[in-house]
C-alpha cells in the first residue's frame, strides 16, 4: 500500500481541521455559552419567563426559577463562578457563566419540580435540513443547598419547538418530547467539576425557531444516581448545570461528531 508522503498528509489534515474548525462556529444559538449579562446576577433565580435582565436572550420555562451563574457576581450572592450555592466548585465549560435548574426533587412523585432554560434562535430551521444539537452539562454536589442528600441523572434533553414554553403558573414537566433526549442512555452527568456532553441529530420539520433545555420527564421515567463519591440519601435532589448550546445545520457526508 502506497504511503501518503508527509508534506500532503499535514496538509490534508489541516484543511479538514480548518473546515471542522469553520462548521463549528456557525451556530444557531445566541450567547451560546451565557457569557454575554445585560446585568451581572445579584441573586439565585436569574433567568425570568418574561425578561432577559440578567443573562442576554436566555429565559425560564415555567414556573420554576432556572438560575444564572457568572464570575462577575459577588461571592455572597451566591451565583459566582466556580463556587456558588448549589457547587462547591464548577468552572464554566467555556469562559466563566452557565445556566442551572432542578431537575427532580426527591423523585418520589410527591412533588414533581422542574426548571429549564430556553432561548430563541437566531433563524427558524429549514425543512427537511439535518442538524447537529448539542450542549454540555454537570451536576451540583450541593443540589439540596447543604450537600446532604443529591444525586444525578441521565434525564436531561433538548426541545426544539416554535415558540417560547412553558405557563409561569405550572411548575411541572413541559408535555413536549425532546427531539435530543438523554434520559434512559446511561450517559450519566457525572462527575461534579466536570462536564459531560449531551448531544445528537435533529432533522427540522421547518420553522423551530426556540431552543429550551431541561428534564421533560414525570419522576417514574426517570432515574436518578449517586455520582461518583457522591450520598445515597433516601430523598434524593437533582440540580444540573448547563453551558455551550449548539445548534448547527451539517452535511452527513463530512461532518466529523468528536
């Protein structure tokens, strides 16, 4: 077999990092990694259903309050980054905010409590186009604010729909099935400090023009884990991180997923 001299392999290699590089960048989704604040969080529960005051075109879904981290915050504020009330310490994925919300509280149907984040996208998505989803997420080791009793989950996906979700009155699960869904895989967010991605192919119908991210599912679909060193409390609170959302259109035949 005929071996690829050196000088044309380097160059090969380097026109396929450069048109990953390039994919990569064009991304459907606005402030995609929650850097850019119109105002720096003061308090937990920074993303409002209404309203982008603090983190620029991101808002709750619901009637739970998703919360806003960002290393612009005050320390006693409690919403810093890397450390902040529900992680003793979390670095960002990229630069230094992220989302966070509850994804079960004691998963015993008892009281069923979600919260997500949604954004609008920038341009609908074409019919019949496929599209690469992706996102990164990492659980809280202090989900019930003390770190006594809080596990993880693989229950977290992405809904790609056409319009902003949710009624500010209802603090359950959004009926919608997420069309990127990581709940029953086994790809567990685990370990704390770190990030595991979430990620898969959508082919658009035509016109979803809103991303929202969270647990769409009752308690008895989910299932809930200690994380790596983490308690195995009878009352198990699940509170997950989120940053880096991708939406991107691709091409099957030289798109290259890592």
């Amino acid at each position: 077999m005929k071996r690829m001299p050196m000088t044309r392999l380097l160059l090969s290699l380097g026109l396929v990092s450069c048109f990953i590089s390039g994919f990569a960048q064009y991304n459907l989704v606005s402030n995609p990694s929650f850097e850019d604040e119109n105002l720096c969080p003061d308090a937990i529960s920074g993303f409002e259903f209404m309203t982008d005051t603090y983190c620029n075109d991101w808002y709750s879904a619901g009637g739970g309050s998703s919360d806003y981290f960002h290393g612009c915050a005050d320390f006693a504020y409690w919403v810093d980054v890397p450390s902040n009330l529900f992680s003793t310490f979390q670095p960002a994925h990229t630069g230094e905010a992220y989302g966070g919300f509850w994804c079960d509280l004691y998963d015993d149907n008892t009281f069923i409590y979600r919260e997500y984040t949604q954004a609008q996208l920038l341009t609908p998505l074409v019919a019949g186009e496929c599209y690469y989803v992706e996102f990164w997420s990492a659980p809280a080791n202090q989900s019930d604010f003390f770190g006594a009793d809080h596990k993880t989950t693989d229950a977290i996906g992405a809904f790609l729909g056409y319009e902003q979700l949710g009624d500010p009155a209802d603090y359950g699960p959004l009926l919608v099935d997420p069309q990127i869904d990581n709940n029953g895989t086994g790809n567990y967010i685990d370990p704390p400090g770190s990030w595991t991605k979430v990620s898969g192919f959508y082919t658009a119908s035509g016109g979803e023009d809103w991303i929202c991210v969270g647990n769409f599912h009752p308690d008895d679909e989910v299932t809930i884990v200690p994380y790596t060193d983490g308690p195995d409390g009878p009352l198990p609170v699940v509170y997950l991180f989120v940053d880096d959302v991708l939406v991107t259109p691709i091409d099957s035949m030289s798109y290259l997923p890592d």
